[in-house]
C-alpha cells in the first residue's frame, strides 16, 4: 500500500476554487484502478492550510493517476493560481493494523 501525503497552503481566497477542481475530479479519481481513499483535513493552527492524504493499493495506482490529464491540469491551475507552496511525500507503508486486526 502507497500512502500520498499532500500539504498545501492555498491563497486567501482560493479556497472554494480548490474545493471546486477537487469536486470535479472525483469521477477521475475513483476510476484509477488501485485508488483505495482519501480525505482532507484542515490545519487546526495555520489559516488556509490543509493536507489530503490518499491511500493506493500500488505504485502503479499513484503513477496512473498522476499521468491523468485533467488531474496534470488542476495541478498546473493549482500551481499558478491556488498554491501558495505545497509539499507532497509518497510512502510505503510497513504496516496497517486497526482494533479488529490487531488483537491478541
């Protein structure tokens, strides 16, 4: 499993701009084979700063989407007009354990 960590700190302003390319690429998304979820979060202390976190099966997954046209072009939107900075880690994970898996 591959887990995609993106921080970003968006413009004052561009929130609803990036809450609009989001909501337009989740058909996309949810078509790339290997896509398992993801979710976002907002920055409890910084203003206009938030993180997604994407989990996929594989790396395969994670380069198929990243070679999405539409998804290249939100990126480049995002880029000039959305992102103040951003900083992206992509992750094996060693393990994934919850409550009913990890009993003793």
């Amino acid at each position: 499993m591959i887990i995609v960590v993106f921080e970003f700190l968006v413009f004052p302003g561009r929130e609803k701009e990036y809450f609009s390319e989001v909501k337009k690429l989740q058909n996309e998304l949810k078509n790339i084979a290997g896509f398992i979820s993801v979710d976002r979060y907002i920055h409890n202390k910084k203003d206009n700063y938030y993180a997604s976190i994407s989990s996929w099966e594989n790396e395969v997954a994670v380069n198929n989407w990243n070679k999405n046209l539409k998804h290249k072009l939100a990126q480049k939107l995002g880029k000039n007009r959305i992102f103040k900075s951003y900083r992206i880690r992509v992750a094996n994970v060693l393990r994934d354990y919850n409550e009913e898996t990890n009993k003793e």
